[in-house]
C-alpha cells in the first residue's frame, strides 16, 4: 500500500532539539505506550537515529505524549500520533500540525517494515520531524529513505493494527472516535527470555500434550519427539506463544488430509516474538505411516521448506510415508476429525470457516 504523506499545513521555523541526555541513557530503551485499545511497545534504535529517541525519550518523561490521540488511521497502512494539540478535544481541526519542526533528518539504513515506526514531516521539509511519529502495520516501501526510523513495535503490533481499521473519515482518515495514549513511560529494555522448548528433554516432550481448539470441537495431540524432535520443538514454541490462534483448517481433502496452520489464513498480524519463531524446518523423515489421526508437516517442493502449516491425516496415504514429517497423532477428539471431513467444501476449501480458536499446550 502506497501512502500519500503527510500532513494538514505548515510549522514555523524553530529551534532544533539538542540533546543533554548522556549517550548510555538511550541505549537499550523501550517506550509503553498505553492506548485505549491495548499497550504497544516499542524497541528505541538509538545506533539507527540517536538525536531523534533523545527526543522522544524526552518528551516522554516530560508526559507531552499522555492524554494525546492517534489522529489519523489507513487500514492496514499506518496509524498516525504523538501531536501535542491533540491533548485538547476542541482543537481537532489542528490535529496534525503541532508539534513538529525541531529535529533534523537522521539517515539510516533502517527500512519501513511492519512495526517501524518513523518521524513525521512536513511536505517538502526534511529536516521537520518532532513530536509526532507514524507506525507502519504492514510494509511501506515507498517511504524507505524519505523519513526517520527510530523505533520498532516488539509488543503490540495486533493493537496497532486494530487501531488502524477503527472507522475513519474517507477524506482525511481521522478516526471516529478518540483514540488515546494515555500513558507513555521509558523503561530498559527487559534481558531475552529463553526460547520456549529449546532444552526441554525427550521423555517430557513425550508426555506434553496440545489441544487444537476448533469451531467444531477439540482434538488432543500427542508428540513423537523421537522422530521429529526439531518439529516437535516448533509446534510446541508456535502453539505456545499463540501463533496458530486465530488461524483455520483452511483445507479439507476427503480421504486424503484437512490442514491447517497457513498464516494468511490469521484474522490477526503476528506479533515480532511469535514471527520469530517461524522458520524454515530441516526434514525429519521416518518410516511412520501416515495414517488417520497422523500429524505432518506440509511443506513446498523443497524437503526443507517446512514452517508452520501442518496437516492431518484422514485415511492410511502411503504415499506420503518418508516423503514428509510425521511429528504427532490425534489421540482424543478423532470424532472431531470425522465432523471435519464431512463438511461441505467448493473443492478442497471449506465452505465455512473452520477456527482454530487456539492450540493450548498442556505440560505432563
């Protein structure tokens, strides 16, 4: 999606910002901010653009963005805030306008991915950025280059997205209702927490269980870390931090497999933590047969292509066996299997969505 940038008029020359912060208080920096719809939090990229989160760190600890509003939204494009008109309801036709022209332009090599989030600018003023910032839901690539990247959404990014299809005004994107950050407070950025599974033995992967609750009914998985234990190991680290919540049983092949597990099939955005546990799978073949209950790994024409789409099986598929990664069985809720397979599809695609409302694990 391409975005026509920016704003509704011009700023005064002022004085630009000059920081008195020490250069170790910007380092390993986040910002929280607490909206009406949810808490966002931001990582701070002080090595990418120091002078532009001194200021927001500034700002911040000064409380100029609490009580203020997210002031324009583009669905699935960006959502705009941090004007400090925007604290005074009765000031909405300025929305947009204060706020800027104190901070030069910082380059860098930072790119406008989903969860970037920039300074925005005066049309034609480079050098304009201030108080105001834009976040980026889903890839801006034209705007690569043009405006200053200072910060990344790390918690939040499905609250940003929310916030970003409320209904707004076609002409002009101001959202139709007031849409607060009622609270914006700096804290160090927390130490990494150890990756879900990643040493997690054998015989207790063994006896963990997970639920995949659908719109049908549920279906208890057991795991053959044995075999698999690469895969099993990803399901799990998926499963638990949500990333199969919200999706569907996007395929149902009769006799053959319904699968599920596609990302495109999420009602929501993946969050930073949940896509980073997204990765391609090296094959873990074995001789299992692929029979009904028996849980795979779907993958492309490459063995190692595998991620998050899984399948399981409705019939006994021979020609399946070696060919892909058996890594589990449904042993409770094959009844549930059974309503999966007889409902109405147009081809191979249900005719009505079957949800995956969550997979919880359950610890032996």
């Amino acid at each position: 999606m391409l975005l026509a940038f920016m704003l509704f008029g011009l700023v005064q020359a002022q004085t630009f910002f000059t920081s008195t912060l020490p250069p170790a208080d910007l380092q390993n920096k986040q910002a929280v901010l607490e909206t009406s719809y949810g808490t966002i939090v931001l990582d701070l990229l002080a090595d990418a653009a120091p002078n532009h989160v001194a200021h927001f760190i500034t700002r911040a600890r000064e409380g100029a963005y609490d009580g203020t509003a997210f002031h324009r939204v583009i669905a699935m494009g960006i959502i705009q805030g941090g004007d400090p008109l925007s604290k005074d309801p009765t000031q909405q036709a300025k929305y947009g306008t204060g706020g800027l022209g104190v901070l030069r332009f910082e380059a860098n090599a930072e790119k406008h991915t989903r969860g970037a989030v920039s300074a925005v600018l005066v049309p034609g003023q480079r050098d304009s950025g201030g108080s105001q910032f834009f976040i980026c839901i889903t890839d801006q690539v034209a705007l690569d280059g043009q405006y200053t990247v200072f910060a990344r959404v790390v918690e939040g990014l499905g609250v940003a997205q929310k916030i970003s299809t409320v209904a707004s005004d076609t002409a002009t994107n101001v959202p139709a209702e007031r849409i607060e950050i009622k609270k914006a407070t700096i804290r160090e950025r927390p130490a990494p927490e150890p990756e879900p599974f990643l040493d997690t033995p054998v015989d207790q992967l063994t006896r963990t269980r997970a639920v995949i609750e659908t719109s049908l009914g549920n279906m208890t998985v057991q795991f053959f870390p044995d075999r698999a234990p690469g895969h099993v190991r990803a399901f799990l680290r998926m499963a638990a931090s949500g990333v199969y919540d919200g999706t569907a049983l996007h395929r149902v092949a009769k006799g053959f497999v319904t699968q599920g597990g596609y990302l495109p099939s999420r009602r929501d955005l993946l969050e930073p933590k949940q896509l980073s546990y997204v990765r391609q799978l090296p094959p873990e073949f074995s001789p299992t047969p692929h029979e009904r209950g028996i849980m795979s790994m779907a993958r492309g024409d490459d063995p190692g292509s595998a991620t998050s789409s899984f399948f399981i099986v409705l019939g006994r598929v021979a020609a399946l066996d070696n060919r892909y990664t058996v890594f589990g069985r449904v042993v409770e809720g094959l009844d549930v299997l059974d309503k999966i397979e007889a409902v109405a599809v147009n081809g191979e695609t249900p005719v009505d969505r079957i949800e995956v409302v969550r997979v919880r694990v359950v610890a032996p």
